[in-house]
C-alpha cells in the first residue's frame, strides 16, 4: 500500500468506471489507502473544483458519483485511463460495536439504512462487518427503482437487502425510515444492535429520534458543504460541529448523546482510528449534546 500524506492531492488514474444506476458511476482508481468506511476523499479537477465524495472502498479506491451539477458532470464524461486528483481519506467514519462493552451478545444484526448513493459508504462498511462476524440487514431506499443501487453487492456479501421506494416501483412502497422503525422496533424477532445511516439529512433526522425511542445506538454520515475538508475554512459548519473534522459520521449513543468521535465506547472498523488531519481538537462548547438528542 501507498504511504502518501492524506493532506496533499495526489494523482491516480480512472482503473475501471462502472455504471450503477440511471446517473450513477462507481469510478475505480489504480491506487488503494488504508480508510475507515465513512471517510471521504477530495477529488479534485483542476482548472475546475475540488469536491467530496465519500469512500466506496479503500483497496483500491472508488467512489459512487451521482450526476447532480458541474464538477460530477465533468467526472462523469471521464474515460477509463483519464488523470484525476484526491486527498485523503479525511474525517471519522463507521466504527463496529465493541463486544467489551455491549456483551458476548453484541453480534446481533447491524442494520444499514442508506438512500439513494449513501448505500456506497454502506456497501464499504457491509464488507467489514460481515468479514468480522456480523449479520448485516441492509434497507435501501430511492423515490424510484432508478435510484437504487449496490443490492447486488450487499447481496453478494451475504446480507439481507430490504428494498424501499417512494413510489412503490420496487420492494416496499413507503418511506425508508418508516420501514427502518418496523426492523428497529422489533426486537423480539431479531435483535438490532446497531444502526448506520448515510443518506439526505431528512431522513437521518427522521431515523435518529426513531433509534433513540427503541434504545439503539446509532452512526449517521452526515452531508454539509465541504470546501477545505480539514476543519480550517468553517464552511461545513453545522449544529456546531464541523462535519469535515468532527464527521462526517457522528455516534449517538443508545440514550440518543452525541459521542465525541474520541470517546471509546466502539471499535474502530479498521486500525487507523483518527484521519482528521487538523489533529485531535475537542469539541467546542457550543456541541454538548448537539446534534440535538432526541
Ligand atoms: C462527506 C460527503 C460525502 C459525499 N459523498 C458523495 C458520494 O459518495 N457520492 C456522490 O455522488 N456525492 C457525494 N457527496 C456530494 C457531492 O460532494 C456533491 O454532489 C458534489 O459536490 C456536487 O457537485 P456538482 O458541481 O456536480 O453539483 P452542484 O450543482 O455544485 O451541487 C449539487 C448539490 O451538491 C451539493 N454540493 C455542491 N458542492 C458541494 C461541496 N463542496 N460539498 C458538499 N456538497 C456540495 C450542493 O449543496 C447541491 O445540493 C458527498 C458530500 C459530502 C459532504
Ligand atoms: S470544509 Fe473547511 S472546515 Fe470543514
């Protein structure tokens, strides 16, 4: 594996390109990085922008990009062999449930809620979690079937997939946090021990009250205007957090408390725990138990 210095863009070229859905590329680099699924890299175009995007796998690197504007646009006209740059992998991502704490029951089911491309930096994390042990439920929503993507690859890791769309064209027709409360709720039948989400802020703020009420702990990937990603410029800020720095993955616990990225109650998916690359800085004042608890 490459050492590079996560601060600096480095240069790959495009391996393969692979189309997931009606708008959506996976774009796989000719390079690999050690990275927590949850943790995003800074693609950058030169002459045109730098964006985030989150990771889809770290050996090799690839990420899922929707055509939404500009800068995706042009990435989305790339060939196979073309030149990009990135820095990374930036941020805190997914961490397992540590058994220590939890119990020797811990290895229950995880469930994975993700809408429409938050299923990439799930997909990543399915993989970790079932090579070490876990049973992985993955609930996948779009307002149509065109959005889906990834089921044949949480499917090929061996997870349960559960399809949600808003329009009924595929699986169950409803609201993905509506089903997410169905599976959360019931633990008589199979017992939740986590919750990870990764989708539009709606719906996070829809699962979070529902994982507080049921008493499950919870990691979502949140999304906020990322420009320098290293907690320096404040334009991600939000709620008090910087989502660059202090995200994007925040914790809750199962009382529905904000958990600093520092506080030791998980283990981390892999062994690089700390990315941001402004070091460890403590939560300001202002983010006690912000993100709101339920
Ligand atoms: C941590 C994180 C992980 C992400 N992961 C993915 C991913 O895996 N796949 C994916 O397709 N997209 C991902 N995004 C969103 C992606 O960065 C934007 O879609 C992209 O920047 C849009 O750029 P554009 O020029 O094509 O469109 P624009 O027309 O500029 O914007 C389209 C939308 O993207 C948002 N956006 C624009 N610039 C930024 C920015 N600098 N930071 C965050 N959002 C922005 C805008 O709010 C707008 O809603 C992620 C964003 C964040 C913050
Ligand atoms: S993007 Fe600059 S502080 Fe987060």
């Amino acid at each position: 594996m490459l050492a590079h210095d996560h601060m600096l863009p480095c240069g790959a070229c495009i391996a393969q390109i692979v189309r997931e859905g009606a708008d959506v590329k996976r774009f796989v680099l000719d390079t690999e990085i050690e990275a927590m699924p949850g943790q995003f890299i800074m693609v950058w175009l030169p002459g045109l922008d730098e964006k985030p995007f989150s990771l889809a796998s770290g050996v090799p690197v690839a990420v899922v990009v929707a055509k939404v504007g500009p800068f995706t646009r042009t990435l989305h006209d790339l060939r196979v062999g073309d030149r990009l740059w990135w820095r990374g992998p930036l941020g805190h991502g997914f961490t397992l449930p540590n058994p220590d704490v939890t119990g020797p029951v811990a290895k229950g089911t995880l469930l994975l809620v993700g809408g429409g491309y938050g299923a990439a930096p799930l997909a990543f994390l399915a993989e970790r979690a079932s090579s070490a042990g876990w049973q992985v439920m993955a609930l996948l929503g779009a307002r149509s079937e065109s959005g889906l993507i990834l089921r044949e690859r949480f499917a090929a890791l061996g997870c349960r997939v559960i399809i949600c769309t808003e329009d009924g064209s595929c699986g169950q027709q409803g609201l993905i946090t509506e089903a997410a409360e169905g599976y959360v709720g019931h633990s008589g039948r199979e017992k939740i021990t986590a919750v990870y989400g990764c989708g539009p802020l709606a719906m996070l703020e829809a699962l979070r009250p529902v994982c507080g009420e049921h008493r499950v702990p919870c990691q979502l990937s949140y999304e906020a205007f990322i420009k320098c990603g290293m907690g320096v410029c404040g334009s991600c800020a939000w709620n008090g957090l910087l989502i660059c720095h202090d995200g994007p993955v925040i914790r809750y616990s199962a009382s529905g408390e904000w958990l600093s990225p520092h506080d030791g109650d998980a283990t981390p998916v892999s062994s690089q725990m700390i990315m941001s690359p402004a070091g460890v800085v403590p939560p300001n004042d202002n983010v006690t138990g912000v993100p709101t608890p339920f």
